[in-house]
C-alpha cells in the first residue's frame, strides 16, 4: 500500500515539475497527453498532501 502511495506521489511531483519548467499548465498537460483540469485537479492534491 504505502508502496503504490509513493509511486503516485512520485508521479505527481513529476507533472508538477513539468508545469513548473513549461510555466504553463496547458503546455505541460499537451507534453504529458493529459487535459489541463486534470493536471490542475493533481497539483492542487499535492499541494493538499504537502500542506500548503
């Protein structure tokens, strides 16, 4: 279990990296093929995990 959390933890961490470099949400959800409310949706549960 605590396994399979980090691993998507990690994931998340990447997509918000990508964001970050691209500056730009939409960029980064095309580079990833995603849609932008769900890389939106993603950043916005990481920050929740990190506290912010």
């Amino acid at each position: 279990m605590m396994k399979r959390f980090l691993q998507e933890l990690i994931r998340r961490q990447l997509r918000a990296g990508t964001v970050h470099r691209d500056r730009s949400v939409t960029a980064a959800a095309k580079k990833m093929h995603l849609r932008q409310p769900a890389v939106t949706l993603q950043i916005r549960n990481l920050q929740t995990l990190a506290g912010r």
